[in-house]
C-alpha cells in the first residue's frame, strides 16, 4: 500500500490545490484507513499541507489575490490555538472520530459553498466579530486532528462576502499554512521519541508527490480558476472517504 501512497496523495494534492486548499483531512483519513501508526499521522498530514498551500499562497501573491491584512481577526487566535491543539494527545479512538466528522463537515461544507454565498446587497456584519471565533475555533481543531481549517474558513468567508473567490481561495491558501506550521509545532512536541519520528521515514516519498501535484493543481486553480465542478467532485471523493472512516470507527467502538 505504501507504493500507492505517492499516486493516491498526488492526486488529491491537485484537487484540493486548485480550489484553494492543501488536503490535509484527506491525507490523515488515507493514512489511518491504511493502518499507519496515529501518533505520526498528523505530522505527515501538516507538511504534506504546507508543501502544498506554500505555492498556493505564492502564486496568489504573485496575481494580487492575497489581503492578508484583511484575515488578521482569523489569524489572531487560529495560529496560536492550532500548537496548543496540536500539543494535546488524544487516543487513536477520539483522533478517527473527530477526522471522521471533520471529513463529513469539509464534504458538506464544499458541496454546498455556493448555497451560503450571501446574495443580497446589505451591509455585511463586521468581520472581526465573526472571524475571530470561528479562527479560534478552527484553529485549535486544525491542530488537534492535522488540518489547515480553511475549509471551514471559506464558508464563512463567502457568507459574509469577505471579498471574491479568489480572494477567498487566497486567504484560505494563508490561513491553512500558517495554522498547519503552528499545529506541525505543537505535534512535534509530542513525539519527543526518536523511534516514534523514525516511522515517519517510510512516507518521505509523499512529499515530493504532494509538492508536484499541488502545484499542478494550483497552477489550474490560478490561472483558469472555475473550480466548481472540482469542489464537487473533491466533495464527493471526501464524502466517501468520511464514511468509510466514520464505519472504521463505528466498528471498533
């Protein structure tokens, strides 16, 4: 199975990358699924992440997409609260469930994004008020489980009509990286044990993969960016692998 690994994390690195996002739910769900120690899970899942919306973040940059300034109020708690997350240990148990449902909200929220666009032309609520709970709040889970969060960032995002999509697909890019740095931090804490990192070392290989598809992917995103029938298809394929998780840990209960 590990020789599958670098095709199966190619593949969704470019899904995930061309909407604006790095796959880390879908990475941590493949591994567990596939039997890898839990304890490494996270780490892999995060630099995986940050391989991917590095590029992301640069290349959005490059096309002025990126208002970083604007996502301060998200960042404020979300960076922090994602070490502190990432410090906490859970058992391989609590880790599947919440991955499981972290997986089944990402599907969701990614079927249905355009279904929460606000369409009407009042004033928008401030955005700090909103964004500052939900970055803490995705912050710490992003740590917890491996993830970057952006996927539950962009919903509120469009909801609030932050900005348009690219713009959104940008801050998301930034808001992921950052919290997946955080949160590689506060997992690194736990494994202080040399012979628990050294089981890390048979997926190096998904590294490049995860590089060289995230940047195809991103490339597509970026420059030819109508991604709705992608976000669907990347739904589907997280719905999928969200229930077959969630039966795991049904089964193991």
């Amino acid at each position: 199975m590990v020789y599958v690994f670098p095709i199966i994390f190619f593949i969704t690195a470019a899904l995930y990358a061309s909407v604006g996002f790095g796959g880390g739910s879908t990475y941590n769900a493949v591994l567990i699924l596939s039997g890898a120690d839990f304890r490494i899970v996270p780490l892999i899942a995060l630099a995986c992440n940050i391989l991917v919306v590095s590029g992301n973040t640069i290349r959005y940059g490059m096309t002025g997409n990126l208002n970083w300034r604007a996502l301060l109020p998200a960042l404020a708690l979300s960076v922090p609260l994602a070490w502190l997350g990432g410090r906490i240990p859970v058992s391989e148990f609590v880790f599947s469930a919440l991955l499981g449902v972290t997986l089944l909200l990402t599907g969701l929220s990614m079927l249905f994004q355009n279904r929460w666009k606000r369409t009407n032309e009042d004033a928008s609520p401030p955005s700090a008020l909103i964004l500052l709970p939900v970055g803490a709040g995705t912050g710490f889970l992003a740590g917890l489980v491996g993830i970057g969060g952006g996927i539950f960032l962009a919903p509120v995002l469009y909801w609030i009509r932050w900005s348009h999509e690219k713009a959104i697909a940008a801050a998301c890019s930034l808001f992921i990286l950052l919290n997946s740095l955080s949160g590689l931090a506060g997992q690194a804490t736990k494994l202080n044990n040399v012979g628990t990192l050294q089981l890390a070392t048979p997926y190096l290989p998904l590294l490049p993969a995860v590089l060289i598809g995230g940047w195809i992917g991103n490339r597509f995103g970026v420059l030819k960016m109508s991604p709705a029938h992608l976000r669907r298809g990347t739904a589907i394929l997280i719905l999928v692998v969200a229930v077959r998780l969630l039966y795991k840990v049904w089964r193991t209960a």
